[in-house]
C-alpha cells in the first residue's frame, strides 16, 4: 500500500483508497493509505515545526531541490503518463503532456527561487529608506481535483516551496497515484522532514482538519460549490485563500473564421481530455452566417471521434473519470433534449472491449441561455452550440455567465479580436485558439465565479505564496 507522507516519514492508514482503471475497472492502479484527521492535525504541525528553518534555507537550496525534482519528472514522463492516463483516463499523449508540464513548472520555479526580490525606494521623508521585500506565508494547505493529477499539484507546490513555505498536500481521492509520485520524488529530492507533507482521503474529513489545524494559507482548486465554502471557512479563521473553481467557457466564432480552424479549436476545446477541463469550451457560440455550415462539419467530426481506452494508440477522447461523472454528464444530455435542444450526435453510454465510463461526446444545437446545458458546469464531453444574430450578440451570450475562467473567438479581423480581448470579461482570452491549453510560465486564473484571490502560475505566483513587508530604515 503507497503511505501518506508526514514529517519525512511514509505512514499507512484504513481504510485504503483502492485506485482504479476508469478505462477498465478490472485494472487497480494501487492502493493508497487513507488518512484521518489525526494524521492531518501532525502533518500541520510537522509543517509548522519545519518552516522556520525551510524559510530561511537559501535560495540556491531551494532552487536545487525543485531542479532536481523537474529533471526526474521530466526523466520519468512515459512512466508517470502511463500511470497519469491509468488513474484519470485522459489519453496517453494528454498525459505525458500533462507530466512533462509538471517537470517544467519545477524548473521554472528553481529560477523563481533565485530571482532577486524586494525594491529598494527613497523614503518621502529626509533621512530614511524603505525597504520592500517579499516573505514567505507560512504553512499552506493544498487542495486539489482529479482532472490534472500532477500538473495542478504541481502549480501549487512548486511555488510554495521555492518561496519558502511548508506545504501540507490533500490530492483529489480519485488520483492519488500521480500526486503520491510526486511526494516520493520530492522527498527524494532532498526536502527536509515536515517541508513537504502528503494527505491523502476523503476531503470532507479532512478539509476541515486541515482548516481547524491552523494553516496560513489555502490553495484550492475544484468545484465552486466546495471552494465557496472553504472561501467562508477560510474568512472566519483569518487564512490567505486562493480558490480555482468551474467554467462555462464561450467560444465565440464570427462569420468571418476560417471554418476549418473554428472546427478544430471547437473539437479540441469542448470534447479533448473528454471536456474535463476547467477551461473547455462548453459553450459555441456561433454566427448566423456561418452557423449551419459551421455546425455540419463540427457534427460530422464530432462523430468520428475515437472513443477508447485511454493506453490505446488509436483513442482521441478517454473514457469519463468515475461513475457519478458519467451519470451527470448523462443526466445533461437528458436534461438538454428535455428542454428542447437538438442532440446532433452522441451523448451515450458506450459497451467497450473492456468495463470502462465511455461516453461518445455529445454535440446539441439549437440552444437558448436559459438551458441548463447553456449555463451550468457539466465538466464533461458535452457542448452547447447557442446561434448568435451578430458578433455584439455573440460577445453579450458569451459574457452571460456567472463563470470567467477562459473565453476564446475564431475570426480573421484584427478588429473584433481586439474588441473581444478587451471586452471579455474572462480571466484568460484566446484568438483562433482552443479555449483550453494554457502556457506554465503565465498567469492562470479566471474572474467572477470561476477564480478568487490572486493568479496562479508564472511570476504572478508570487502574490499567494509571498507576503510583502515594508521596512523604513533611518539612515
Ligand atoms: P471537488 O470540489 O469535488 O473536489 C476538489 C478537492 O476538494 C478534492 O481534493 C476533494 O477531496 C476536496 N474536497 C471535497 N470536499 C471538501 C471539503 N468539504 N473541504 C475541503 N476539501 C474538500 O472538485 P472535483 O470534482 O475534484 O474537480 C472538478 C472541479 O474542479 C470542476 O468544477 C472544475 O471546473 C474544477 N477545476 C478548476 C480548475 C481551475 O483552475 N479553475 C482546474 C481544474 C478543475
């Protein structure tokens, strides 16, 4: 059984996380210690034992670790992919992507620990200095969702631990198998006991341990409804909160866009990674002059998409990432022809070579705002296509949201690219791109319901993770 991992030392726990195959059930991944609250209150306490002497451990010990821990994920990607793509059903490729973005992120983050920090500025008042430089927050908890099994823990621990935090991770109960991997190599690395700490198990026992615990700081990536009461949590106990939540993420395409490539950036967007991405496009929006042209070809590709096991070289779109997902995804599609939309193709159950959560990708048409499927996070292959009279049409359905993670537009006018850029009221704006798939060394984060607190990623990392003090020094 893999152990969680506290104050440097591998611990078991029951009952056991049993991880399995989404692809075929009859696969276990491993089994996984599950921890309770006692075991969250001593990894806080071993972080908080650890942190004074990590926070003052030297750039370059810090840069080497995290240097070290991205050269072997990078070194392992094929492996850690395969595990990646076992435990959570994205394809192979989409995993060893996924993996070798994790080894990056480490390795940009070595630079950002060595990055020099602080400003110095003359003083208004004669005489004196001040002096601005960044520390680190403390003890943060990490909390994060199955869709990105070892990127998204990466993101979060990587800075963290580069700005002299101790961390206390809780990975998604569905896939813990990337982020027991990443501790191992982490460990390995070199970290101190107690700087680095894996919890693993069920997040409503364990999320308000980690709360009760007296963590400085959260980190959360997931569902709206959880993180918006964490935000609460976190506010009553004075905790810096960091949330990432859901999407419905408009792809705009204007009469003017190359067909094909709008067909493309849709196609990936909406049903890659099996549309279990915060940033997929759930919502195309499309112009009437283009519209129907644009809707064929979109359903005749959207048809010949391969669903299979996610090992298999032929598979484009894995299966689903557990049972209760598929039955939502199922429960749209029934939701959406209810009111009235027009399933062009897809959005069943799928009997393959071997037990899986298959689903073909569902493509519906003739949608209002007001449907369920136009509005709501369904976080799987499932899009709505919303026809829009013109692109001023298009740009107030595509801001109609209580989301703002990502949005994107298809069009050949420098124009209207512009006037959607600044007129989008997303955290992340795409031209002729896919709504999803994003850059590791840039801010990532949404607006209004999607995102809280400040970015993730990239330099702008920096906010969460450090706190600035200011110090006036007379001369
Ligand atoms: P979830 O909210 O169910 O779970 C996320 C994490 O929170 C898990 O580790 C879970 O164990 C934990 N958790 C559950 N209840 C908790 C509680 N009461 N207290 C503390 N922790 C608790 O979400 P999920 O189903 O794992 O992930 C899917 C969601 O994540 C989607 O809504 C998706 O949009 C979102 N997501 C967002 C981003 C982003 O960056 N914006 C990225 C990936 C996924």
């Amino acid at each position: 059984m893999h152990c969680n991992l506290i104050n440097g030392e591998w611990r078991g726990g029951q009952p056991a996380i049993v991880n399995r195959n989404p692809s075929d059930l009859d696969d276990v991944v491993g089994e996984y210690a599950s921890a309770g609250a006692d075991d969250m209150r001593e990894a806080v306490a071993a972080a908080r034992a650890a942190f004074p002497a990590w926070s003052r451990s030297t750039p370059q010990q810090r840069a080497d670790i995290l240097d070290a821990a991205g050269s072997e994920i990078l070194a392992r990607k094929i492996e850690l992919g395969t595990l990646l793509a076992r435990e959570e059903g994205k394809t192979l490729p989409e995993a060893i992507g996924e993996v070798a973005r994790a080894g990056q992120i480490f390795k940009f983050f070595a630079g950002e620990a060595l990055r020099a920090q602080g400003e110095l500025v003359d003083s208004v008042r004669p005489g004196v200095e001040v002096l601005i430089s960044r520390e680190p927050v403390g003890v943060v908890g990490l909390i994060t969702p199955w869709n990105f099994p070892i990127a998204i823990p990466a993101w979060k621990a990587a800075p963290a631990l580069a700005f002299g935090n101790t961390v206390v991770m809780k990975p998604a109960e569905l896939v813990p198998g990337s982020a027991w991997a990443l501790a191992d190599i982490l460990q390995r690395a070199g970290l101190p006991a107690g700087v680095f700490n894996l919890v693993m198990g069920s997040g409503r026992v364990l999320g308000p341990a980690l709360l009760d615990a007296g963590i400085d700081a959260l980190s959360f990536t997931g569902s709206q409804a959880t993180g918006e009461r964490l935000a609460a949590d976190c506010a009553a106990r004075g905790i810096k909160v960091q949330l990432e939540m859901g999407g419905k993420n408009p792809l705009v395409v204007a009469d003017d866009a190359k067909l094909e490539q709008a067909v493309e950036c849709a196609l990936n967007g909406a049903f890659y990674s099996t549309g279990q991405r915060c940033t997929a496009s759930s919502r195309l929006i499309v112009c009437s002059g283009i519209h129907d042209q644009f809707v064929g070809r979109l359903m005749e590709r959207t048809a010949a998409l391969r669903v299979g096991n996610a090992l298999a070289a032929e598979t484009q779109i894995g299966p689903v990432a557990s049972e209760s997902q598929l039955a939502g995804n199922l429960g749209y599609v029934e939701q959406g022809l209810a009111e009235g939309a027009s399933l062009l193709c897809g959005g069943e159950r799928l009997q393959l070579a071997t037990r899986g959560y298959y689903q073909s990708p569902a493509l519906f048409a003739g949608c209002t705002p007001q449907m369920a499927i136009s509005r709501e996070e369904i976080f799987g292959p499932v899009a709505a296509v919303l026809r829009a009279d013109d692109y001023e049409h298009a740009l107030a359905l595509a801001n109609d949201t209580p989301f703002g993670l990502a949005s994107g537009i298809c069009t050949q006018s420098l124009a209207l690219a512009t006037h959607f850029r600044r007129n989008s009221e997303a955290g992340m704006v795409m031209v002729n791109l896919p709504t999803a798939g994003v850059d590791y060394h840039v801010p990532f984060g949404g607006r209004k319901g999607s995102s809280h607190g400040p970015r993730e990623q990239g330099r702008y990392a920096a906010e969460f993770y450090t706190t600035v003090k200011t110090a006036y020094i007379g001369l």
